[in-house]
C-alpha cells in the first residue's frame, strides 16, 4: 500500500489512497501507562509501546500526559517522528506493508540526512496501539523537500512558483521554476508559529516577507502559502508579497498531498 506522511512538529498530517487526509496532535509522552481513571476515547487517543518504549500519544498525550512534548526540530530524522508516522500507519493505513513518502524540512533535505531517514524507516516495525498490536514493514521509502513539494499541487505550474511553508517549528521557502525545485530560491528559516514566546502574527509575516525579499523574490511574485500558519498570517503577509494567497482551501494537508501525488509516480 502507498501512503504519505508528514509528521509535523505539531500535527502529523496522514494521506492515503482512497481517503481524506488524516490530522492528528503530534505530542508525545513517554512512560506515562499509568491510566487508572477510565475515559472516553476519541479517534485521536494513543497509547503506544514501541521498541521497548511506552507512553501516551495525540489527543491522549496532550489531555493526560506527564512529560508531554512536541519536538520541534530542524530534521525529522528521529524517534519522535519515527513513532508519528507509525501511529499513522498503524491507525489510517491499510494492510501491513507500506510504500511511504515523508517530509523533510528543505534545509536538511540533504543526502546524509535522507539516508538516515530512509534507514530509519525502511524494515519491520512491531508496534502496539491501544492494546492492538500491528507488524508495519515498510519496504520503499522517499524523502521530499516541505513545502517544495506543495508547488505540485498547482496546475498549471509553468514558469516559476514561489511555496511558503508556515509550520509550528519552521518556515520552508521553495522556488520551483518549470516544475523543477530551485536550490537557490529555497531554504528553510527555523522559527515557526510556536517558536515565539508571544506570537504577533502581524510582526511574524513582516519578518517572513522580509527574509524572501532579501533573497531577491520580487514583491510581485506569485507567492503560495501552504502550512498551519497559512490562514492566520496571509492578510499581513499579502501587505509585502502582493500575490501571496493560499493554495487551496486546506493548505494545512497541501504537503501530505503532494506527498501522495509523489508517491504515485514513483511507486505506480
Ligand atoms: N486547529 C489547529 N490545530 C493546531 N494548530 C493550528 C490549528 N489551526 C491553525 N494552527 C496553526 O498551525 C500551526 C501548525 O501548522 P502545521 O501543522 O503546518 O505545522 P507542522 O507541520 O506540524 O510544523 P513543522 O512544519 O514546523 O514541522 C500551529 O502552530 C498553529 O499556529
Ligand atoms: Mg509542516
């Protein structure tokens, strides 16, 4: 089965053939199996053990946890995002065996870090949710560039497109020009919408739209925004990138959609 993922620093976002898009807290607590008060449990509620390790997960970890945290970091070569993108495969995927696509942020989308990821994932994986026990192997696994891939989503992409990634922990910048990823137009800026102490959002875009126009994207660039932060920052954004508008009316799943579109072609 294919599947995409991109197991955001805050909200893993899950696309499989055949169904809509699944979002989910990506918080995790470790050595939190003490539940004695019975609850109601919702769709999102995750209790995982995994390599020897066990603790809460999504909704459950945010509401019960101890030691609750949401690693936001510049990769996603490591065991939190790992256990995101299992729990999806576990909860969402159908079947046992996977071919993925997932999502790295552009900076670190280097060939050192995508062959740690690779690694990371590629093989047999006994994990157990709520009780239930499921052997994920997953046999191919690609690494795509956040945001970059989004610019795949737009039809048609002739000439060049400009992405912007608002996540929680990072902004990817993306240029695509006749439907191949521009190095030089592309970088990551690794602050996001949780990153400030006190988020202004009207401040945050202006520092946002300066780092592009320092980089020489001309004002009147067509300009897509994709990412969480998207909706909240693309009235203040538009006041420096004239044609900034947002991908489409979800642009929080745009990565995870494109990562399917990718998934497609290269596992037919
Ligand atoms: N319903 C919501 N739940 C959570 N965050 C939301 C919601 N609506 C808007 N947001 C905003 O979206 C941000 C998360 O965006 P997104 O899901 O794209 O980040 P991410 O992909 O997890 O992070 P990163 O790209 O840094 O790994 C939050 O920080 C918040 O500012
Ligand atoms: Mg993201």
């Amino acid at each position: 089965m294919i599947a995409a993922i991109d197991p955001g620093n805050r909200r893993t976002k899950y696309a499989g053939l055949q169904q809509r898009p699944f979002v989910f807290p990506s918080a995790i607590g470790v050595n939190d199996l003490a539940r004695n008060l019975k609850r109601e449990t919702g769709p999102y509620d995750f209790e995982w053990e995994y390599e020897g390790k066990c603790g809460f997960a999504g909704t459950l970890a945010l509401e019960e946890s101890e030691y609750v945290e949401s690693r936001k970091d510049d990769s996603k070569a490591h065991f939190d995002a790992k256990l995101r993108t299992l729990i999806a495969l576990h909860r969402f995927g159908a079947g046992h065996e996977f071919d993925i696509v997932v999502g790295q942020p552009i900076e670190t989308h280097t060939e050192a870090e995508k062959t740690t990821i690779k690694r990371m994932y590629v093989g047999r994986h006994d994990l157990t949710i709520n009780g239930q026990r499921k052997v994920i192997t997953i046999n191919r696994c690609e690494v795509s560039p956040e945001g970059a891939a989004a610019g795949l989503l737009v039809a048609p992409n002739t000439g060049m497109i400009r992405v912007i990634d608002i996540g929680s922990g990072s902004v990817n910048f993306a240029t695509i020009i006749d439907r191949k990823f521009n190095n030089r137009g592309s970088w990551t800026f690794t602050e996001g919408m949780e990153s400030k102490r006190d988020l202004q959002p009207a401040a945050f875009a202006r520092q946002i739209a300066s780092k592009a126009i320092n980089r020489k994207w001309a004002s009147t660039d067509k300009v897509y925004l994709v990412g969480g932060g998207a909706l909240e920052l693309y009235p203040f954004l538009q006041e420096y990138l004239q044609h900034a508008q947002l991908i489409d009316d979800d642009p929080c799943t745009a990565n995870v959609r494109a990562f399917l579109m990718i998934a497609r072609r290269v596992y037919g």
